[in-house]
C-alpha cells in the first residue's frame, strides 16, 4: 500500500483509533497477528497478516464498516476507484520455521 508523503501523523493517528466494528470484522473474516509497517523513504506500507481460509483483509469490500474506512483513509493512501487500498501482491521467496 502506499501512504501519502505528508500523512504520516495521520495515518498512525487514525489507526491508533480503529473503530471496534471494523476490527471485530477482521476477526472474524479470520484475520489475526496483523500488523502494518512503514518504510519512511518510499512512503510503502507493508502489511502482514495471519489468516484462516482464503479471506485477506483487502477481500472484505463488500463490508459497509470497510466500505466505510476506506471513505475515511482514501485522503492519505493510493487508493482505487472503489477507494480501497493500492495493493501490490508479493511473494514469498523464503520461509523459515
């Protein structure tokens, strides 16, 4: 994802204050140990998340509390027209257990 230069602040802010609702519908989209980093010289947001079955966060757009935040945050992120997030897909290319 991709944070706005200038937004930094903000973004912590808001996410400092993330609504119950939308953090109980990640719960139970079976999302868990999910966490965001920041790399301050490109502005990219990495997020990594743990989840049971096919469901990302990213996959809950037909959500109205997601629909929501993504109204909420599309002002300091890259977002799409349906003002989700910008997303790059990775891979992985070690693993180590």
């Amino acid at each position: 994802m991709f944070l706005k230069p200038g937004c930094e602040e903000e973004y912590e802010r808001r996410h400092a204050a993330l609504w119950p609702e939308l953090k109980q519908g990640i719960k139970e989209a079976g999302v868990g140990n999910y966490s965001i980093f920041w790399d301050r010289e490109t502005n990219i947001l990495f997020a990594y998340q743990e989840i049971e079955g096919e469901q990302s966060s990213q996959d809950m757009g037909a959500d109205e509390t997601t629909k929501r935040w993504w109204d909420y945050m599309k002002d300091i992120m890259e977002t799409n027209p349906d003002n989700s997030p910008v997303t790059i897909p990775i891979q992985e290319v070690f693993h180590l257990d």
